[in-house]
C-alpha cells in the first residue's frame, strides 16, 4: 500500500520531549516495514505550528497527492502531528475516506475504517486542540508574570543602552551606548532638534544600532518612548487600551522629569503633524516663506459658483503672520505665483548644470541601493541556511536546548531587521527610477508639461524654500515675485 508519511516539529518543547523530525522518521519508517507498506514520500514541515493546514507546505502537497490517487495511506505519529485544530482534523479524515485513502497513527493505533475509530479519532482531536489553547494560554500569563515582576521582555536584543549578559535575567547599562541615548534625549528636549536631524547627526558620526544599521527618525522616536531608561518596563506596546509599565529590576539612567519632557514634545508633534495631503493645485504649499517677515505662507482657498451650476477654486496663499496683524504682506494667487516660478528658473544661468549634477548623483545612488539590495538578499539566504544547520545540530545532539532556542531568536530578530531594510530601499528605488529622474531632467524646458503632481514631487525632493513677494500696482491688483529658490543640497 502507498503510504504517505506525514511528520511535524513546531516547537523547541516538543523537540526537547523527543518529538524532532528525524525521531518521527526513523519510528514510522520501522513501522512501514513491519506492516509491509511501501513508503510514496515523506512530507515534513519544519518549524511550523499545527494551528491549521492551509499554512503548512508538505501538508498541502500530501492532500494533493491523497486526491490524485498518488497516495492510499497516511502514517503520523501521532495525531496532533497532523492537526490540533478538531475542524481540520474532521476535514482531512472526511477527505481520505473521500478518495478511500486510509488514515493510521502510530501512537493511538487507530482505524479510520470503523465508526468507532473515527469517533476515537475525533475525540483525540478535541483534546489536541484543548491543549494547544492551553499553551497559549499558559505562554501569555507567562509574559505577563515575568513584566509583573519586573523583568524585561527582550530576548537575544535588549533596548540600545543596555546589555543582557548570556544566562542573566536583568539587563545592565552599556555606558558606551547609554552616553548616546542621554546625547538623543539632550538633543530632542534641551536643543529642539528634530528626530530627523539627530537621526542624521548619528549616522554622519557612523554611530550604528543595535544591529550595526542606520538610526532613521522612527528609531529615535523609539529610544525616547523607552521607559526602560527610567527603569520601568513595559508590555503590550502599541496597544493603548492593553498598555502598561512597571518599575523593573533594572537601573535606569535616564531623569524622569527629562523623559516626561520628551513625551510632551513628541505628542505635540504629533499633534502639529499634518492630516492630509494639500490639493494638487495647492502643490507649492509648505515650500513658500514671506520675503517681508520670512513666515511660512499656508494657503487661503476660495470658490466662485456659476450660474450653469459649476462651482470654480482659486487657490491663495498668504502669510501666516498676517492673520496674528504682525505682517501686511499681501496674498497672492496659484496662478501668478506659477508665472513667477517660471520666470525665475528661466534666469538661472546654472540650472542646467545643477540638474545634470543631480542626475549624475541619482544614478551613483541607485547604483548603491542596488548593491546594497544584493547584500540583503544574500544575508537572507544565510539565515536560511544557519537555521537548518542550527536545526540539524540540536536533532543530533550537538548543541544544547537553550543554545538552540537563543541562536533561533535571534536569526528571527535579524531575519526581521534584514527584511524590513530591503523594503525600504525598494521603495526608495522605486521613488528615484520612477519619480525624480523623470521630473528633473530638463526642467526649464518641461516644467510646463509636468503634472500638478509631479511638480509637487520635484519640490519634495529638491526644493528647500521658495521666498515669494506680493505688491500692490495700481492700488487693487498685485504682482508676484519670486525672490529666491533654495535648493537640497544633494
């Protein structure tokens, strides 16, 4: 008879316990050969959680093989190493019966051909299930005990300013590290330097993280939300219905009184962040600066309804000093500032220079981000490859549990890291081929052709400030200049 061997590791327990892949192998080989069943494959999934079977490769391609025929029996070792889910479980027995492919288990020595085995069988189930639950149950008050107590939840990584020594449960300050962390806090709350500039700042110094990568503002925001500076920890982060800290056992090194600081700051910032994106004939918004007082300008919308029904907008810009009386610089329209700009880039003996130069950047970039993708990509295949060499090693002995679980951790913490990286420099890829290439390459002579949108990407990127000024003529109309453009410096 065909027999298809199915066999199953999710976690280090149930490996401990003598439960590994090659254990299963070798029990239910033996067994093939004293039924005198013909093997047809062996379907293995490593590392996988018995939850469900839509996730599981082998456990696919094994139902595949049940319906064409390939395959006339199934052999686990034990129940829960083919499903703990009772639905799943009633599933796949209905489906072998379906395409007359027995079922057999080596532990429960069950028969799938009576009633009263697949009413045993069934049963089985319900408890493999009711155990699953139980784990999971028993993990979360696990986690939520060890932060009662005051111990942090960090793994082979602790927070950027501390250590974990190896079979330690309290992490120690790093001072090399926690002079960085006090430098960022100093710098965000005493300086009033933007996450953005200390982000960069960092990186210019090549002061790398954790994980010998760059800081980008959303780390910095990170290590000034990290209450383990004040010595307290934290779980269910993110969560604001959920989240809570505690004083752990930990030193911290950071005043309470200049975290909380950090925390004001930062939840007025993001109070002050904007909502959403401004119109698209809006596009010179956030760019424009008074040249009377050098306020930023916002804009000042208005609508004209017609009588045939259409309703027609003018966007406005004024300076935000002279709704506060403080300025009585004068508005000034989408449409002249647009005649402004244009004029002004005309006159730019060196445009043509700047933008072949910001080209030639661009593509020495792109070379760098594509090189850089292929070194991410290799680092991947790595991980892959030292977990099924870490794997292989404790199956055989050669390591020990608690080596195994810590090497497991932390090629997911760095497999995480890698792959989010790799996002980010495609979507930066992604930005310079598709956007700015085509948007900066002879502007002067395109500027007119460019869509609102497009024009809007090309301030994005290359544009720092534009100064503006609007004067009176004739005592009702105005005309409007464009002083100055500030470019990026690239």
């Amino acid at each position: 008879m065909e027999t298809g061997i199915y066999v199953r590791v999710s976690t280090e327990e149930q490996a401990q316990e003598g439960f590994s892949i090659r254990a299963q192998e070798q029990k239910l080989k033996d067994f093939t050969r004293i039924k005198d069943w013909s093997i047809f494959k062996i379907y293995a999934d490593e590392g996988i959680s018995g939850k469900n079977i839509t996730q599981r490769p082998a456990m696919c391609q094994l139902v595949e093989d049940v319906k064409a025929g390939r395959v006339k029996n199934v052999l686990v070792f034990k129940i829960d190493r083919l499903t703990r889910s009772t639905a799943d479980l009633i599933y796949l027995v209905d489906l072998f019966n379906e395409y007359g492919c027995a079922f057999n288990s080596l532990c429960e020595s069950i028969d799938t051909q009576t009633a009263s085995g697949r009413m045993f069988l069934k049963i089985i189930g319900i408890f493999a299930e009711f155990e699953r639950e139980n784990i999971i149950e028993r993990t979360k008050l696990g986690v939520e005990r060890k932060v009662k107590e005051g111990y942090t939840l960090c793994t082979a990584t602790p927070s950027f300013g501390f250590d974990r020594p190896k079979g330690e449960k309290i992490q120690t300050i790093n001072e090399e590290e926690a002079l960085i962390v006090r430098e960022i806090f100093d710098l965000y709350v005493q300086q009033g330097k933007t996450l953005t500039d200390i982000a960069r700042q960092l990186n210019l110094r090549k002061i790398s993280t954790k994980h010998d990568a760059a800081w980008s503002s959303v780390k910095i925001r990170r290590v000034l939300c990290n209450v383990n500076y004040v010595g307290e920890v934290r779980h269910h982060v993110g969560d604001k219905q959920r989240e809570y800290s505690v004083d752990g056992r930990h030193e911290g090194f950071i005043p309470q009184d200049l975290f909380e600081a950090a925390q004001r700051l930062l939840a007025k910032n993001y109070a002050a962040a904007p909502k959403r994106k401004p119109r698209p004939d809006n596009y010179f918004v956030g760019f424009l600066f008074c040249a009377q007082c050098g306020y930023r300008l916002k804009t000042h919308n208005q609508s004209k309804a017609h009588s045939n029904g259409t309703v027609q907008h003018f966007g406005n810009y004024v300076c935000g000093n002279k709704t506060l009386r403080t300025c009585t610089a004068g508005s000034m329209s989408h449409s002249k500032l647009e005649v402004a700009f244009e004029e002004y880039i005309a006159h730019i003996a060196d445009f043509t220079t700047s933008v072949d130069t910001q080209n030639a950047e661009l593509a020495q970039k792109q070379q760098q981000n594509q090189t850089t993708l292929h070194l991410y990509e290799e680092k991947l295949r790595q991980f892959e490859a030292k977990a099924r060499e870490t794997l292989d090693l404790y199956v055989n002995n050669d390591i020990a549990f608690a080596e195994y679980r810590e090497i497991k951790q932390k090629l997911a913490q760095d497999r995480e890291f890698v792959q989010s990286e790799i996002k980010r420099l495609r979507e930066q890829e992604e930005r310079i081929t598709v956007d700015d290439s085509d948007i900066i390459r002879n502007l002067r002579e395109n500027w007119g052709l460019l869509t609102n949108a497009e024009r809007r990407q090309f301030l994005i990127n290359f544009v720092e400030r534009i100064v503006a000024q609007s004067e009176k003529m004739d005592g009702k109309n105005n005309t409007v200049r464009v002083l100055e453009v500030v470019f990026k410096a690239v």
